[in-house]
C-alpha cells in the first residue's frame, strides 16, 4: 500500500492491536492453588500478564510509541521505527504461549498484527507522505542567491515588489510611483 492508505493503515493495525495487546496482558491469565503448610488452607493466587512476564507490557508500549514516531519520521528512520515495531509485535507473539488459552491467543494475535503493521511499515514507507513536506522549501542552486546579488536583488526577500507592511514601497522598487516623492506624488 502507498500514499495516506498505507500510512493510515499501519498505524490504526498498531495502534489497535498493540493497544490491545496491553490491555490482555494486564488480565487475569491464570489462577494457582499454592499449598502452605498445615493448619493453613491452600492459597488461591491470580496472576496477570504482567505479573508472569513483566516485559510484555512493554513491548505493547513500544510498539504504540511507535506508531506514534511512524507519523514524525521519514526516510530510513521511519523504515528503523517499523523493523522496531515489527520486533515488538514479535516479543509480544513470544510471550503469548504462557497463561490461559483465550487470553494468550488473542494476544498472539495482536502481537502478531502489530509485526505485520512494522512489516507493513518497513517495507513500504518510503511511498508514504511525511509531515510538514508540503511547506518546505524547493532548495536553490548555489549560484542562485549571488545572480540575485550580482542583478541588486535582495534575495532575502520573496516579492521584490511588495514591500513589508508599514515600510515605504519606494525603498524596495525604484520603479514605484513613489520613488521620487515621500508622499507618493510625482
């Protein structure tokens, strides 16, 4: 996928299912009977994700930062943030198999799309648009600005014939009404 499409939907598959992701690992995954010792009864004791594998939470947090940095980076560094997204998805598959069927399979599968969208991002970013490209500047050629001084051109300034608000035209175009007079008046 190229273009916002693609963009769009890495980002709403990582977001989703790391989101996901993290909200099953802090679930109860399973449930021990500890015996103790007599007199004392056996303990029943529920554990979460987190309390099993203390990383797996992490790795749903890392991969929505970054989906997150997938819409502020481009070039190489946004292909990094997929293969980092892509890993994370990974761990969250491996730390899946522990625990309960229901809750550690719907989690492998959320692990197992936040790896397809950092697969997604790795592989097709560079079609994909990044931030604030529409308001960069076209670079000049070198010899552009010393043509535009060598012609008396102040190339600092974009329209040569609008003059900055609350500045006299006349400094700024000598073929302006105004040059001769202050006033305006010829």
């Amino acid at each position: 996928m190229t273009g916002r499409r693609g963009l769009l939907t890495a980002l709403l598959l990582a977001v989703a299912a790391a989101g996901t992701g993290l909200f099953l690992a802090t679930r109860e995954w399973m449930t021990e009977t500890v015996a103790r010792p007599a007199p004392l009864p056996p303990e029943t004791v529920t554990r979460s994700a987190a309390d099993l594998m203390p990383w797996l939470p992490a790795a749903c947090a890392v991969a929505l930062a970054g989906a997150g940095a997938l819409i502020a980076t481009r070039g190489i560094a946004r292909r990094v943030v997929g293969v980092l997204i892509a890993l994370s998805g990974l761990a969250i598959v491996a730390g899946s198999n522990y625990g309960e069927l229901p809750l550690s399979a719907a989690n492998a599968v959320c692990g197992a799309l936040v790896a397809a969208a950092g697969t997604l991002a790795a592989l097709r970013s560079s079609a994909w648009p990044v931030m604030g490209a529409r308001y960069e500047r076209k670079p000049d050629r070198p010899g552009d600005l010393w043509d535009a001084l060598d012609r008396g051109e102040d190339p600092t300034q974009n329209n040569r014939n609008d003059p900055r608000p609350g500045q006299n035209p006349a400094a700024h175009n000598p073929e302006h009404p105004s040059a001769d007079h202050p006033d305006g008046s010829r």
